[in-house]
C-alpha cells in the first residue's frame, strides 16, 4: 500500500516526517511521491497559529473529497493540543498526537482489518524521556536535519508549544554522534541542529547546547553545522567563546526576538529585555567574522499601543536583521494572551505587519548589499527551475551564479565565490576556484 504524507510547520515536523516515511517503509508500506497513487493520507499537523489549524482542516476536506476511499491518519501537535477537537474531525479516520508514533503502522493495520475509528493520543507527564520514532536512514542530499531537543517549558503566553510537545528533553550526545557519523556516511555535508527549543538543549541532563554542537562539529566529513531557531535568555557569554572556537559552526543565528519593546516582551512572558537581546547580538557580532543576524517578530501582540510598535520597529531598525519574519499577533485558543484584554484589531495588526516588514526588507537590501566583494565558500543546492546553479554561504546569505553548468552540476559542493552583486533577498556571485 502507498503512503502520501503532509507536513504542516516547522523543521521539527520536517524531521519527523521523514521518521514516519521510514517507518512505514521498514512495516512493509511504500512512500508515495505523488499523492494520486496514494491509499493512505499521513498529515503531520502544526498548531501554532488559529489560521494554521483552518488551513489543516481545509486540507483535510479537500482529501477526503478527492480521495473518498483512502485511509487519513491526523497526527503532531494539533491532536496533541486540542483532541478533543481533533477526534470530532470527520475526515481522519486516525487520530494520534506527538507521543508514541511508533504505533502509527500498526494503528492503521486494524483500522484496515476493522474499519472503526482510531483515536490514540497520549497526554505528556512532563517526565518524558527523548524519543525518535525509529533510527534515520539516509539518503544522498545536501543538507541534513537533526532533532536534538524536544518539548519546551517556558509558556510565552501566545505559544501552544508547551501544551502540543509536553517538556524539555534532549537526545543524548552519543546518539547525536552516531546519527551525525551516518549522515556524514550518506554524503552530507551540512547539518542544521533542530528542536523545538533548540537552546535548552541538554537541561534535562546537565549539558548544554555548545556540548551538542562541539560533538556535531567533531564529526569527520561534516563541513558545516548550522543552529535553527534559538532563545536569546539561554545563551550565555561563555557559551558564545565556545561556540566561536567551533570553526565548522556557520555564523548565522536566528535569534526569535518576537517584539522590540520591553512592556510587549514582558506580558508575552518572555525573559529577557532589549538590552540583554541586543548585548548579545553583540556579543555574537564580535566573536563571529561575517556573521547574519535573522528573527521572528509578532505585531498586535494584546494591549500593543502604537507607541509600542513604534519602538519595537525602531529596536528592530536598530538590530539590522539580515532576514526576519513578521507575523500579525493570531489568537491561539487554550493560550493566556487569547483571554487577554485590549485585543488589537485585525485591521492594525495587518497594517503594522506591513510596516514593519517593508521596514525589514529594507534592512535585508541593506545587509545583502553589505555582503557585495566579499569570498565565501558556497555550498551549492540543487539547480532551481531557472537552472542556474545556488547555494548558501557559511552566514545563509543565498546566492545565485549567473552561469549555467550544463554538464556538472555543483550539487552538494562547495566552491569559492565572489559576491558581485545585491538583489532585494539574494547575492549574486562569480566562481572563483573551480575544483
Ligand atoms: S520559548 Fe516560548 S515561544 Fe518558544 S516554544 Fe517555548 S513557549 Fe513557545
């Protein structure tokens, strides 16, 4: 039987995705390219944001009606959060959270042998041990994904997470090492440590991200490890040194500053101020060469006067983020800032999206013009539509080579380049050492 799977969010779910698919295939199932040959539907869900969840539901409709008679499984944090909602969803006729997935072949054997719907979603204790669903196989690609951490308990108060992922856990370091070790045997080059609050890696026994990250980097054949999202309160001064000693670790850090202003920081829970975000950024600036600074921004965060928008832009201009994402504040059920008062209203909150992120793009034309006349070494990606060759430097500046390799392609290679010019996203650059 084929399986077809979906994936909703963030790189987390990517990673977990790709646990599932293999898990299928060890219990005999075929992993479907192509949704039209598929008997079975696998939607891994996301649940951070209100617009998020109509969208899965949309989607899950448009499956049920294309596909009448295959069997939908619902699984990851929308179940997990909210199963009481989940379980009612007519279209799934499986119905697990983020907990013990390993079962999922074996749930939808009976619900083929017996046609009744399943609802199984284990609720977290908080005492959780780390757990992948099965050991990751590999295949040849450019850039490999790791989950090291998962759950968070800092409950910002707008943030599902801490109800859909239950608390801090960690993968231990030997498993890190050996799951390393094989993506470096399949051919990666590059790996991007995920998890779902990357920075408190290791709280759970005693280490600390820069152990992770020292043990990753130790690893022969990796040339590049990369942080995904992290928290500015976790890193510390001493954990910066000796991350900046770590020369395969690229100098891009996506720091989630969420707002600029210290009122909007404190009633999202968030525990640090604008001066601790912008000592660090600092900090990073000056122990790593070249290094890129990216973020994540809400808008209309509960109570957000214009006044307080007008210095989180301003704190925002100040940083000179080299690519940020901005989001409009989403009511997200079951969360303390949902029962907030002074909600803004929506037609604010998108007009000061749009502010600040033509203010950001700004800085983004600013940092990649910045990048113009410097060398890096490109790891390059497979070829775009455009066919012209692309890849990312060590501080995830995108570039593009006007220049097309018809016989060699520069997959998973990576070649000297000089930066020529700037675009409003992406750099533009020429090959200068052909290997
Ligand atoms: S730190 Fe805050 S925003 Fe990040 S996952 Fe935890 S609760 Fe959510």
């Amino acid at each position: 039987m084929n399986v077809y799977f979906l994936t909703f969010g963030c790189k987390v779910n990517l990673y977990e995705t790709e646990n599932m698919k293999q898990l299928f295939s060890e219990a005999g199932y075929t992993v479907s390219a192509e949704e039209t040959s598929a008997d079975i539907f696998a939607v891994n869900s996301c649940t951070v944001t209100g617009t998020g969840d109509k969208k899965l539901k949309k989607e899950l409709r448009r499956l049920r009606r294309s596909y009448p008679n295959s069997v939908i499984v619902l699984t990851g944090c929308f179940p997990q959060a909210f199963s009481e909602e989940a379980e009612k969803i007519p279209e799934a006729d499986i119905v697990t959270g983020t907990k013990n997935r390993a079962e999922l072949p074996s749930l939808v054997e009976s619900f083929i042998r017996e046609r009744s719907h399943i609802v199984s979603v284990c609720p977290y204790t908080r005492k959780e041990k780390f757990e992948d669903m099965c050991n990751t196989r590999y295949e040849n690609n450019t850039r490999a994904f790791l989950k090291i951490q998962d759950g968070c308990g800092m409950f910002c108060t707008y943030c599902i997470i801490p109800y859909s992922r239950g608390g801090f856990r960690s993968k231990p370091i030997e498993d890190i090492i050996a799951e390393t070790k094989g993506f470096a045997e399949a051919g990666y080059k590059e790996i991007v440590l995920v998890g779902i609050n990357l920075s408190f890696y290791g709280v759970d026994f005693g280490k600390r991200l820069a152990d992770a990250v020292e043990a990753v980097c130790g690893v022969e054949g990796i040339e590049r490890v990369r942080l995904s999202s992290i928290e500015p309160e976790t890193i510390t001064e001493e954990d910066v040194k000796r991350l900046s000693k770590l020369e395969k670790l690229c100098p891009h850090f996506h720091l989630s500053l969420q707002s600029g202003c210290d009122k909007t920081l404190k009633a999202m829970n968030r525990r640090y101020l604008t001066a601790d975000y912008e000592k660090l950024v600092n900090n990073l600036r000056n122990n790593f060469k070249n290094c890129s600074i990216t973020t994540d921004i809400i808008v209309g965060f509960p109570d957000e006067t214009e006044e307080d928008f007008r210095q989180s832009l301003e704190f925002a201009e100040k940083i000179g983020f080299a690519r940020s994402h901005i989001f409009p504040y989403s009511k997200r059920s079951g969360t303390p800032a949902a029962e907030m008062e002074n909600q803004v209203p929506e037609e604010i909150k998108h007009r000061r999206a749009a502010e600040m992120a033509a203010s950001m793009d700004a800085s983004t034309r600013k940092f990649m013009q910045s990048q113009v006349g410097a060398v890096f070494p490109v790891l390059f990606e497979r070829e775009k539509s455009d066919g012209f060759p692309h890849g990312y430097t060590p501080n995830y500046t995108p570039v593009k080579i006007l220049t097309k390799y018809s016989n060699k392609s520069l997959r998973n290679s990576v070649f000297y380049v000089k930066i020529v010019s700037a675009e409003k996203d992406h750099c533009v650059g020429k090959l200068i050492i052909n290997n």
